[in-house]
C-alpha cells in the first residue's frame, strides 16, 4: 500500500514540475515580443 502512494507522489511531482517548466517556457515566449517592442521604443 505504501508503495502505491508512493508512485502517487511521484506522478503528481512530475506532473507539477511539468507544469512548472511549462509555465516558464510559455511566460519566456511572451516576453519576446514585449522585449523586442522595447528596443523599438528604444531606437525612436
């Protein structure tokens, strides 16, 4: 019984973390055009 919670634990962990990753690679692509729009306002 143990064992399976703790399998439990370590699909949810992973789900998290996968989750996490995700979230940060999402936030990083939408900064992009943030960022390059701020080197434009930056060379006028």
């Amino acid at each position: 019984m143990e064992n399976i919670d703790q399998n439990e634990d370590d699909e949810r962990i992973k789900r998290l973390e996968y989750e996490h990753l995700h979230k940060i690679e999402t936030l990083k692509r939408s900064q992009v055009p943030y960022e390059s729009f701020k080197d434009e306002l930056r060379s006028k």
